[in-house]
C-alpha cells in the first residue's frame, strides 16, 4: 500500500439533540467525534434552540479523505450549526481516489435545524464528492445554504479545481420533495460558459422547508422573497431568484462575482423567511477564533 493510501484520513461525526421539556432547551444529549470533525462548545439560543460549531482539526478537507457527519434533531428541538470557517478543499494527488463527504440528517417532528455555513473553496488541483441525504418529519424545519467559491482568486486560482460533484436528497414524510446532483469539471466543461456561470464566480444555495404548511402559503412566501430578490439583484454583479418544491418548501439561488454580497443577501432572506414561517427572528450564529 502507497503512502498516500495510508495517510487517508475517515473521519466521522454523530450528533444527536433533544429538547428537554423542564429546561426548556435543546441539549446535545450524543456527540461521537472521530478526527479531523469535532464540536466546539454549545451555546443558547433563544426560544429554546442550540448553536454548535462544526470544526476540521486538519484545516480542511485532504485529498483522500473519507469523511461521514449524521446529524440527528429530535422531536421540538431547535439547533443551528455553523462551521469554524470558511471550508478549504486542498489538492487532490493523482493516486489518491477524490475527497468524500456523506451527511444523513434527521429531523423529528417539530424540530428544527438551520445549517448556515461559511463558503467552500475549492482549491487548485482539489477532487471532492459530497453527499446529503436529509429527512424531515411533521413539522419539521429546514433552513440550509451552501455557497461555492471559484478558488483562492487572490492567489489567481479561479475556477483550477479538478472535480465538484454534490449529490442532495430532501424527504419529508418519506416523499421526495428536492433532488439535486450536479458534476463540475471546469477543465473540460468551462464554467464561464453562459449556459453556466457566465461572468459570476460565486454559486450559492438555500433550501427553506417547514413540513406541512398548504401549498398557498408557500406560493404567498414565494412572492414575498422574490420581490425581496428582485431588490438584490444588480445585473452584473449578483442575481437572485426563487421558486417553490414540489411541496413544503422554497429554493433561493444566486450568483455572484463577489463574495461579501452574497451574505447579506442570504441573511436577509433568512430573516424574512424565519419571520414569516416561525414568526421569530433569525439569529445569525457568533463565530469563534
């Protein structure tokens, strides 16, 4: 067996929350880490939720790596994880197979979980498959984003990557309301395309569910958030649009040259969202150095 092969790195990260009625919080009740993925320390949220760091003790994810996240959110609890950092995808040798992610979440009835991450960034010479599988029950709530850098532009490196392929699944009630799988290989499929990407670098994506609410009010929100898209958008420079699932959920969607307008963009469609379908505000997590 190669070097390379033995330095594979399969990290692997269960996290299991519940809401304690006496308390009235939501606790993580299991937590098993094995490196590079780790927790860093919970903290309060109001109306009873939880916000967690996800933490990669390498830095980043390693050409090779096998990484495994399943995250469980138990009945009426409310969590929100965000990570430690943006997501660093290094260089992928030639005799190492790509880096692989697969994230299963659960979500109980009447929970909650809001997964707000900072951008991944693929690096020159980076492979790397994720895989997602999310399952939601009654009532459940989802707000999730994933944004997607073009590669360290200050360092020249646009677009370098050798392969980006992501694969999401979203249920609720066990029916498939959101599929999406995608294969990005700029070396042979240019991504400056404008059947692509066009001028834009940034690509981002941001799921909103709540199980069980009639098809009517989703178009109502559908609505509401495309005004709010329309009032983002500067053509050129950052465009957003939106549209309805199947069932119980939105899609918001943009793309954008630079990377600091795109989180205002998603926090003030997290805010409107959350308000509409919760009637609370969103709670942007605190970051920790």
């Amino acid at each position: 067996m190669t070097t390379d092969l033995l330095q594979q790195v399969h990290g692997y990260l269960r996290l299991h929350f519940a809401y304690n009625q006496e308390q009235q919080r939501t606790n993580l009740v299991e937590s098993i880490e094995h490196p590079p993925l780790r927790v860093v320390h919970a903290f309060p949220l109001a109306h009873g939720g939880t916000l967690l760091h996800l933490h990669n003790l390498s830095g980043g994810v390693l050409g090779g790596d096998q990484l495994g996240m399943e995250i469980e959110v138990g009945p009426g609890a409310r969590v929100q994880l965000t990570t430690t950092g943006a997501t660093r995808l290094y260089r992928s040798r030639p005799n190492i197979p790509p880096a692989r992610q697969v994230c299963r979440v659960q979500v109980q009835a009447g929970g909650l979980l809001e997964y707000v991450p900072d951008q991944l960034i693929p690096f020159a010479g980076s492979r790397y498959q994720q895989t997602t599988e999310i399952e939601l029950a009654e009532d459940a709530g989802l707000f999730w984003w994933e944004t997607i850098a073009p590669g360290r532009l200050a360092h020249g490196e646009s677009f370098a990557y050798e392969q980006l392929q992501f694969a999401m699944e979203v249920k609720a009630n066990s029916r498939l309301i959101a599929c999406e799988r995608f294969k990005l290989e700029p070396a042979s499929r240019h991504l400056t395309s404008p059947v692509r990407l066009g001028n834009y670098f940034y690509h981002t994506s941001f799921l909103l569910c709540r199980v069980g609410l009639p098809g009517a009010r989703w178009l109502e929100l559908e609505q509401e958030l495309t005004t709010l898209a329309q009032q983002l958008t500067h053509p050129g420079e950052i465009v957003w649009a939106v549209s309805t699932l199947v069932a119980h959920g939105l899609l918001i969607r943009s793309a954008s040259r630079r990377s600091y307008e795109i989180l205002p963009g998603l926090l003030a469609f997290w805010q409107k969202a959350k308000s509409a379908l919760y009637g609370e505000d969103a709670i942007p997590p605190r970051k920790i150095q």
